[in-house]
C-alpha cells in the first residue's frame, strides 16, 4: 500500500483513499470559523473603538453627578482618599449625633429600626448629609448607633485589619491589665492612617 506521505509528495490520491468530510463536521466546529468582517460590521466596529476611546474619566462623571462613589462596603483608605476627607462623614455625622443625643442605656447594644437605617444609609450612599435632628431619628436614636455599626460591619477590610488580627488577639490575651494596655496600644499604633484616624 502506498504511504500517505508519498500520496502528498506525489499529489495523486486514487478516489477510493477519498473521503468527503463536510457532512461529518460537527456544527460546533463550522460556526466557530471566523468569517470575514462585512462592511456593516466594520463601521460597527469602528464606532465601538471610538465609542470606547471616547469615554469619559472617572473624575468627569463625578464632577457631572453621574457617578455617586460608595460610602458603605467600600475599602476605608479608597473611601477617604475618593471623598477627601480625614474621617468617613457617616462616622463623624453619626458619632456627633450620637454624643449630643444618645446618652441612654444600651446606644450601641439595641437595634434601631430597620427602614430608619436604610433610609440613612441610602442618604449617605447618595452623598448627602441626612438632617439627623429630624423627629423621627430624635425618636429611634438606637438607628444612629445602628447605622455606625452598619458601616464597620461591610467593611471589606475591618477597622483593627485582617492583617494585624494575630497581634490584636495577642495583646489582648496578655496577663495583666497594664500589659494588655500596652500591648494594644502598640498594635493600634500599626494601624495603617485611615483605620488609626477612624
């Protein structure tokens, strides 16, 4: 018998040897062929490219009101260094509230109610700066507590870090209470800025 080989030297394939192969392609197979790019489709795709070269910068959206940044479940260092401040203003508006206000029993062990955080929340995820004087905070000043416990609590990375929690959990475990004192204050000092700021 004659070697495939010596058949494509040779260029002669004797009709038996033959077989046609496109009705046993799999149809998979024949519609993942690129074809060629019509002209319709290469104005599209030359409007895509433009479309996408042309968009604006994160910065112009937010300059537009466009663009809102996250407050909550946000990175704290990104947070502060999108909105430019030292602290959080849910933190800060919420902890002045709550030292002129909330001098109760139990302001950051009771629940507030729900709708009342969420209404806070969305207000601070707006942008805005809720009016917490309003009647129906006065009334639920557990919402407050609620909300600040809200924030810590989706935080990707927590306040104290994943990165320093084996030193924190040593600290804290210390013999005597002015050990431990020491030892937790040398931790805090370890803080990165935005987290020892908050």
């Amino acid at each position: 018998c004659i070697s495939f080989l010596f058949l494509l030297q040779v260029g002669f394939f004797p009709s038996e040897c033959v077989e046609l192969i496109n009705d046993k392609v799999p149809q998979s197979v024949t519609n993942s062929v690129p074809k060629p790019v019509s002209k319709k489709h290469g104005k599209l795709i030359t409007f895509l490219r433009t479309f996408m070269k042309s968009r604006p910068t994160k910065q112009k959206l937010k300059q537009r009101g466009i663009l809102k940044e996250r407050v909550f479940g946000c990175d704290l260092g990104e947070h502060l260094l999108n909105s430019g401040h030292d602290v959080p203003q849910v933190l800060k508006s919420c902890t002045e509230f709550i030292e002129k206000h909330g001098i109760v029993d139990g302001i950051y062990r009771l629940s507030g109610i729900a709708s009342n955080i969420q209404k806070l929340r969305h207000e601070f995820d707006s942008e805005q700066i809720p009016d917490l004087t309003k009647d129906i905070y006065i009334q639920d000043i557990h919402c407050v507590g609620s909300l600040c416990k809200l924030y810590f609590r989706e935080l990707p990375n927590p306040l104290l870090t994943y990165q320093l929690y084996e030193k924190f959990s040593d600290a804290v475990s210390a013999a005597t209470d002015e050990e431990r004192l020491v030892k937790i204050h040398d931790v805090i000092q370890q803080l990165p800025p935005p987290h020892y700021r908050s």
